[in-house]
C-alpha cells in the first residue's frame, strides 16, 4: 500500500541542442569542404554551392529530422556510396571534436535524479547506428539516465519511445525537455498530463533555424528550467 502511494515522476530529455551544443562545429566542417571541394567533390560539385546555401539546407533537414542520406546527393552531387561515407566520416568526427556539453548539464541531471526523477533520455539517432549512444556515453551523460533510447536505433518510432517509457514507468507525471518545436507539438497533440519546455538554443546564424514559440514553459538554458523545478 506504502509504495502504491509514491508518486512517479519522469523526465525526458532529448541530447543535441538540449544536453550538448554539437551544431556549432557544422559551419566549421561546411567551410573546410568548400575549401577543397574539388578535391573532395570533383566535378560533381554544384557550381552554386555555398556555406549559405549548404547551411540552410543542414537547417531545414534537422528541423524535419531527414538523415544526411536523404539530402546529401542532391545538395552536394555526391554520387559515389564511398566518397558518400567517407565524408560522412569527417563530418561526424568534426561535428564530435566541436561539440561540448552545454551549461549546467550534469548538474541539471543530478538535480532531477536527486529530487526523485526518473531521468531518461529520448533522442533520434545519427547517420551511422550506434553512434548517438557512443556520444552520449564519450559526454559522460550516460550515467546520469534511468534510460536511453536512440530512436531508430532501440526502437522505431518516438511513439513508440514514449510508449514504452509510459508502460515501464507509469508516471502520474512526465517532463519533455527540447530544443525542437514539431517534437514539442507532436507530443502535446499525442499525450495528455506531459509538460513540454521548449530549451531555445542559440543554432549558428547559417543552420537558418528561427526561434518559433512553443512548448508549455520556454527556457534560454539549463539553469533556467532547475530553478523553474527547484532542482538545484
């Protein structure tokens, strides 16, 4: 009876532009490309492609959560399956070497767990399968969740996801913590009792994100939502 009286609380959270800042290094890698993208490219390259026009073009898959494989060939004329993979490769190493842990995270993670959370991560893989785990755990972020499920790579959908949390956990209450608006929407149009917090990142100029108002409680940073649940 004691512990059908406890009270389950769960929060999610996603990892890119939430947890860790892993966009900041994209216009780096785009830049270094056009430096030598005959020598990469060839004569494949398109002769208007810029950092302007490849940028945005990186912006607008995220936003509609496309892989690279779904845009690549077109944008950048790659036609090769190795050239395609190799410069996948470098893209990611890239992406990895820039990206840094934003603000407040462990701490942020350590507050919730504290106050009785249970903690889990819910995010869409990368490119390449079993890469965005193998980046949460070189983060140092994976101890911190009760769970980690890679959408696409653990299970199909972000349905899917949020069903299992929802069965395993049971919670009377459920968080949904990211920085992308149609996330936020879907869940609020599919769920009932989830707050969504919408974390506004600040996404390099170029990537041609625009700030978009939503979710139920908007925060600039980490620190920001642990006072706004008195987490830390």
């Amino acid at each position: 009876m004691i512990g059908a009286l406890i009270m389950v609380e769960v929060i999610s959270f996603d990892i890119d532009g939430t947890l860790i800042d892993s966009y900041s290094g994209i216009p780096l890698f785009y830049r270094e490309l056009l430096s030598h993208r005959e020598e990469i490219l060839g004569t494949t390259s398109r002769d208007d492609l810029d950092l302007h026009t490849i940028c945005r073009a990186e912006g607008m898959a995220d936003e509609l959560g496309l892989l690279r494989e779904d845009w690549w060939g077109r944008i950048l004329g790659i036609q090769d399956p190795i050239v395609f993979t190799e410069l996948l490769l470098q893209y990611w190493s890239h992406r990895i070497e820039h990206s840094r842990l934003l603000p407040g995270a462990t701490k942020i993670l350590s507050g919730f767990r504290r106050s009785g959370f249970k903690v889990v991560s819910i995010s869409y893989g990368d490119d390449i399968l079993g890469l965005k785990r193998y980046r949460i755990s070189l983060a140092g972020l994976e101890k911190y969740f009760d769970d980690v499920i890679v959408v696409r790579d653990d299970i199909p959908s972000r349905r899917d996801a949020f069903e299992y949390v929802m069965k395993k956990y049971r919670p009377e209450r459920i968080i949904v913590v990211d920085d992308k608006c149609r996330v936020l929407r879907y869940i609020s149009r599919n769920y009932k009792n989830v707050t969504t917090v919408h974390i506004v990142f600040p996404y390099p100029e170029c990537l041609g994100i625009k700030y978009r108002e939503c979710g139920d409680i908007e925060v600039y940073n980490l620190y920001e939502l642990g006072k706004e649940y008195g987490v830390i």
